[in-house]
C-alpha cells in the first residue's frame, strides 16, 4: 500500500526535509522518531540524514494494517488515537489496547511476517512509517540505538503483560479505576491533562479491552461518579480522587452510596447513549 513512499533514501539534494512538509507530504528524520520513541540516539544515528521517514494520515474508522497482512512495517504513533484489535471467526472483536503518541504498532507481525491483529483509528491520525528492513539496517549499523529501539518493544510487551494480569487479578471496578489511571498517566505524559480529558473509545471498547461488558463498565463509571472519585459526562472525564481509582480494590458497599435516584435529566446528563438500558433500569 505505502511500499513505493514509505522512505526516502535518495541523493541529498532531492531529499525531503525532515520533520516539515515537502509536496504535501510530511517526512521525519531518524532524530524525529527517536525524540518520540523517547530514547536517545548516538550521536552517529542523529548524524544520518540520509534517511527519513514518511508520515501517513488516517481517518477515524480507517485501518492501518489487517490481520493476515503481509509484514513489512512498523507504525509509529505521532497524534491521534487507534485500538488494536483481533477478530475471531465470527466476526467479534477483542480490544487489545489503545495506541497512542509515541506508541510502536505491528511488532506481533515480526515473527511470522504477517500482522496478527489489526489496528484501527479512533480519531484522525498521523502516523510514520518504518519500514522494518531500515529498522533492522539501523540497528546493525548502530548497536546502541538497536538497543534502546528493542527497548521501546520491550515496553510494548510489558504494558500488554501487566493489563493481563490486572485482569487475572482484579475486580470489575479495579480495573475500570487502573484503567483511568492510567490514561491519566499517558495523557500527563504528553502534556496534556491528566485530570480532565476526553474517553476516545466508546464504553463498549473498554468492556472488551477490561474483559467486562458495556453494561459492568457503565455502571461503574457511573459508581464512580456517584461516590466522588470522578466526574463523568457523556465522553468527558475529570478524575477528582486518583489515590481512590488507584489502590481500590472493590466499591464501597452499598449502603455507604446515596440511595436516592437521581432525576431524569441528571440520569441522561451522567450517562452515554450507550447505558441507556442501565438508566431506564435505574428509573
């Protein structure tokens, strides 16, 4: 799909600038992807400019790679939101987490040369482009950026093992509670609030990412929000007690939660179109 311009390798002259537009397309220097990786290059690596890499834009819906795809790249998340996901013979999709900026997707298709899940954006994204036989090129060329480059899949690999054994572990409103955590901790670490910010993914896909239903993660949230620990609004999040949503390990029983049921209008206001069956319950 993207094989003809994925890297430009040409004479210096003809070479794209990195990090800008050229032609209406946006290209990075090897320095680009190892700031957003978050490692750091030796000085030999920053030194080849030579080689860049092209940034791709997708649209929400729009999908990077399927499953059974030829592998031949790495994506590299610049802005935007995606899920990765697998698709069992029926149709159903299993979340398996939630890229965002400065995440590496397409590392499960190292091993058989083919992508075993798919990733699909949630909002509008740019990604670049690596193409993995530059990828491997660059790490024999300079063994200490190979290094901190196998890092970064390491820590791909790392997250994927703790959020299996959270839900091994954990009770339904745990997870929901490390899971907003840790979206916090993503989006301070961007720089954006970690205490006010937007779900990108309907309740539905967290359900699947947490092993929980739509419903169990509706209720939750609203639980959440009635107790204190969040405010919540349609998609819109503001964390009030992160130490709670952090260390709980089960709600507080019910008897401590406000019985009163709350009005209509209040119901419709705290809740997604996506819980309606809860509220109506509710009332």
């Amino acid at each position: 799909m993207f094989a003809q311009s994925r890297i430009a390798t040409s004479a210096p002259f003809n070479k794209p600038v990195a990090g800008r537009q050229r032609a209406g397309q946006l290209w990075s220097s090897l320095a680009d992807v190892c700031s957003l990786l978050g490692v750091t290059p030796t000085v030999a690596a920053t030194a080849a400019d030579d080689v860049v890499f092209q940034h791709v834009q997708f649209k929400a819906g729009q999908r990077l790679f399927t499953i059974g795809q030829p592998f031949d790249a790495l994506y590299l998340v610049n802005s935007g939101f995606l899920k990765t996901v697998m698709i069992d013979d029926a149709g159903n999709e299993q979340v398996l987490s939630f890229p965002m900026k400065g995440d590496v997707l397409g590392v499960d298709g190292i091993h058989l040369k083919q992508y075993m899940s798919e990733a699909v954006a949630l909002s509008s994204c740019d990604v670049v482009v690596i193409p993995f036989k530059v990828f491997s090129s660059l790490g024999r060329k300079y063994p200490e950026l190979e290094l901190s480059l196998y890092g970064v899949l390491s820590r791909e690999l790392t997250r994927e093992h703790a959020m299996a054994s959270a839900l091994g572990s954990l009770s339904a409103e745990a997870r929901v509670g490390r899971f907003l955590v840790a979206l916090s901790e993503r989006y301070s670490a961007m720089g954006y609030s970690g205490k006010e910010f937007n779900l990108r993914m309907t309740r539905q896909e967290i359900g699947s990412y947490l092993g929980m239903t739509l419903e169990t993660v509706s209720r939750t949230l609203s639980a959440f929000d009635r107790i204190g620990y969040i405010a919540v609004e349609g998609r819109s999040v503001t964390l009030k007690d992160m130490q709670a949503l952090k260390t709980m390990r089960r709600l507080p029983p019910s008897q401590s939660r406000s019985k009163e049921v709350p009005s209509a209008k209040k119901l419709f206001t705290n809740f997604s179109f996506e819980a309606a069956e809860d509220v109506l319950a509710a009332v």
